[in-house]
C-alpha cells in the first residue's frame, strides 16, 4: 500500500524496459499502491511505459498573475513580518515582480533575452535573503544604499546566470528603474494599473494579485506589443507542427493521389529546375590568390555539395517509388526524404549541408538564387551589390572584404584593420555601380525595431510590422 518513487529516470533506461515487466507481471495486493517517476525528457523512453502511466508536467505558470500568486504561495506570514521597516514588504514584492518578469520574457524568444536563460525560485530566495540581512544592517538616517542593491540582484543574484552583455544591459536596466527611493511613493508603477500594493498580511496580497490582469500586455515588461504577435504565431506554428508530425504516414486508399505519386511528381519539378554543377576551371582563370576569390571557390564548393546530396536523393527517391530500389530500413533518409517532401519541409539529409528555412518551396526558391549569385559572379563578374544573406558564411566574406582593403593599402596591417558600415538611402535597384572600396550589401532585416530611411536612424516598430528590410549597406575597412 505505500509508493516508491524512482528520480531521474532517463539516466537508468534499462531498468524502465524491467520495471515495466514487474508492474505487468506482479500480483499487487493494494490498490492504493504507486510506483512514482521523475524524469527529462527522452527519446529513447520506453513509450509502452509512458502510455500505461498518468502523466504530471510541472510548467511554469504563464503571465504575471499566475507567477507572483506561484511566487506567493511560497512566502510565509512570519517571512512578511520579518522586519518592522517600512522599506521591506514594498521591496519583498518588486523582488517579486522581477522574478515573474525575468521568466516570462522568456517566451518572448530572443526579443525577450538573447540566451534562454534557467531562473528559478532558488534566485529569489538568494536575492530576498539578501535583502533582510542589508535592512538589518542600514543606518536608518542613511536609508538603503541603493547601489549595492542594484549591483546584488542585477549582477549577482540573477545577473549571475546571465553570459550575455545585452542581457546583463537590461537586467541592470530594470535593476536601476525599479530599485530607488521613487518605489516607496504612492504614484509608482511598474507599468499602467502594476502598482506596488500596501498589505499586512498574505491574503491581502493574494486577493490584490486575483485583481491583475488575467493577459499582459508585452509592455509590461518592456517589449513593443509587436512581441504578442510574434509569440503567438510561434505557439501556433508549434502546435500546427506537432498536428503534422502525428498524422498516419501510411498511404490511404480510396480515389485520391497517393503519397507516392505527389512525392514522385515533385521530385521530377525539382530535377528539372535544379541547376548543373560548377566547372572548376573557370575559377582558376579568375585568379586563385585573390581573397574574394577564394571566399568564392569555398562557397561554391559548399554549394556544389547541396547540388549533390539534393541531385543523388531525389534520384533514389524517383527509383524507390518505381520499386526499382528498395525503400528499406537501411535507407532511413529515403523515408525521411518521402515523409518530408510530402509535408512541405526539408528532408533532414538537405538540411544537414544547407540552411534553415520554413518550407521546402521556399528553400528550393533560395537554392535557386543562392546559387544565381554564385554562377553570375563566376560568368558576368563581380556583382555590384552582394545578397550577404545569400551566403552560406557570411562573416567569411566580410574578412575577405578587409583582407582585400589590407592588400590595396601597402602600409596597414590586418589585425589592425576593422570593419565599419553605413546605411545608404538606397535600394539595391538603385546601385548602378559597385564602391570604390569595399562592398555594397543587401537583404539584412530589423526585428524588434523600425528604421527611418529619411534620417538613417534605428525607430520604434510600427503595430503589426515584425520586419523590416534595411536598405543596402555599404561595407568598408
């Protein structure tokens, strides 16, 4: 009758393969018996064991309601009266605030913090713990060194986990607008209707929390309501990715086109559009020392190799569906190639050599124009304005701009040598010849801001627009 519970399962593998015989095979007298288990998730789980068992996940609470009741729940009545200072329970709660904050920016992705990063409920313990011990040692004439405040949650206590500059920048930021005298006046607020409440005891808290907003806007914690958008439609992409990946991938009978033959039909679009392979030699009449020509021998080396993979699968893949060759376990790529192809993605054999894009017709669309600015590059000369989001390495060509600047000034040397950038007031239409030194480039976007082309300078988004297309850049050394 009583329970055991196993932790962290997905370290003892085998042992689940036996567990799940004992549970089938042992005659358990007790009905109020449980085996319990802990555990990350795994591929290799034994699922047989998963579908027998009722499953707990423990996610953290969404908005900011939900975090400081969860945040809450976990304070006692003695830890709120702690100290008779006016100063503590305002501060206990924005302490709390910030946790809340710090964790639901998270979903934000990387609009909200650049890196992911593991707060937990440890972090605000440490950073309240912290807290009692300075009012205890305060000069009350001298009130609270605001300083070593900010420098404890912004740098230490949370801003420990933090290896970003950027986040570390706005991690101080809201240490330094939330942690001042101004917290203690009756006008402030974290954002409109988040005020810091005034209570005695823990039921006033939670009955002031029940009154927050069930929803929060993105602004509430600093970001443009653009934000909500794209959070959104990452959820929903999720969801809709999940839906996709459960169908039955077994061909159903009945009048309509099989699997098969839309795969099939496919496969002979794409080999008719794909481009041929490169010739080697043209490259060496180009001049084989030249820095930007070396930088192009490896992109197109890069890109031959697509050309490949992508060429010898769809072939497998058109003989396969013929039943010339068989379609076996062994060829998991070739099942993996169907499944995808059938879905509009990117059989993962192609997305292993190229790049990341949301669906087969755009990729193969890319494959196409990466590979036009190669081919006119090697036939028609150097291109007046480069698609730098066209190349497989990016920074590779941006070092072989600088070397290439290096080489034409006999008197600098490399590593003394930076790159800088300015933003004209062109569109790449309108470039009609390339730089004196270095390169025009084109295809960058801003997310998580608007740009004003009349004054060359970073703005506000606009509601509803999430990117924007910067104009062409001229790059220099």
């Amino acid at each position: 009758g009583g329970w055991v519970l196993l932790q962290n399962c997905h370290l003892g593998l085998e042992f689940m393969e036996e567990l799940l015989e004992t549970l089938l095979t042992a005659e358990i007298q007790n009905d109020t018996f449980r085996v319990w288990i802990t555990t990350e998730q795994h591929l290799k789980f034994p699922i047989t064991l998963l579908q027998i068992a009722i499953k707990f996940t423990n996610e953290p609470p969404q908005g900011i309601r939900a975090g400081l009741k969860r945040t809450f729940s976990g304070i006692s009545q003695d830890l709120l009266n702690i100290s008779n200072l006016p100063m503590w329970k305002p501060l206990l709660y924005t302490v709390a605030f910030l946790h809340s904050t710090v964790q639901e920016r998270r979903k934000f992705g990387p609009l909200g913090w650049n890196i992911p990063y593991e707060f937990n409920s440890a972090d605000f313990t440490a950073s309240i713990q912290f807290i009692i011990n300075h009012l205890k040692k305060i000069d009350i004439k001298k009130g609270i060194s605001w300083n070593t405040v900010r420098y404890m949650i912004g740098e230490v206590q949370y801003g420990g986990r933090v290896t970003d500059d950027y986040d570390k920048r706005l991690l101080n930021c809201f240490a330094r607008v939330w942690f001042n005298e101004s917290m203690f006046d009756s006008a402030f607020c974290f954002y409109t209707g988040y005020k810091i409440p005034v209570c005695k005891t823990l039921e006033q808290y939670f009955e002031y929390i029940q009154l927050l907003p069930a929803m929060d806007t993105p602004e509430v914690f600093g970001l443009h309501p653009n934000a909500d958008i794209t959070y959104q439609r990452n959820t929903s992409a999720d969801v809709l990715d999940t839906i996709t990946n459960i169908q039955p991938k077994e061909s159903a009978g009945g009048s309509g086109e099989t699997r098969e033959s839309v795969v099939y039909r496919l496969a002979e679009d794409m080999l008719e559009k794909l481009p041929p392979d490169y010739v080697k030699a043209r490259l060496v009449k180009m001049g084989v020392l030249n820095s930007m020509n070396i930088f192009l021998r490896q992109e197109i080396d890069r890109m031959q190799r697509v050309i490949t993979v992508v060429r010898t699968s769809l072939n497998d893949l058109k003989l396969a569906i013929d039943g010339t060759i068989v379609m076996s376990e062994a060829s998991k790529n070739l099942r993996d190639a169907l499944d995808n192809m059938y879905d509009a993605r990117i059989p993962q054999v192609w997305r292993r050599v190229s790049w990341e894009s949301s669906t087969l017709g755009f990729w193969f669309t890319e494959l196409l124009e990466r590979n036009a600015q190669l081919s006119n590059w090697i036939f028609q000369g150097r291109p007046k304005v480069f698609w730098i989001t066209g190349f497989f390495n990016p920074q590779g060509f941006l070092t072989a701009m600088k070397q290439e600047a290096t080489r034409a000034h006999k008197d600098w040397a490399l590593d003394k040598v930076a790159v800088h950038n300015d933003v004209l007031k062109l569109t790449k239409e309108e470039i009609l010849s390339p730089p004196s030194e270095g390169v025009y480039i084109y295809g960058l976007f801003l997310e998580g801001a608007g740009w004003d082309k009349r004054r060359s300078i970073l703005v506000e988004s606009s509601p509803k627009i999430l990117f924007v297309q910067l104009p062409v850049l001229h790059m220099f050394a």
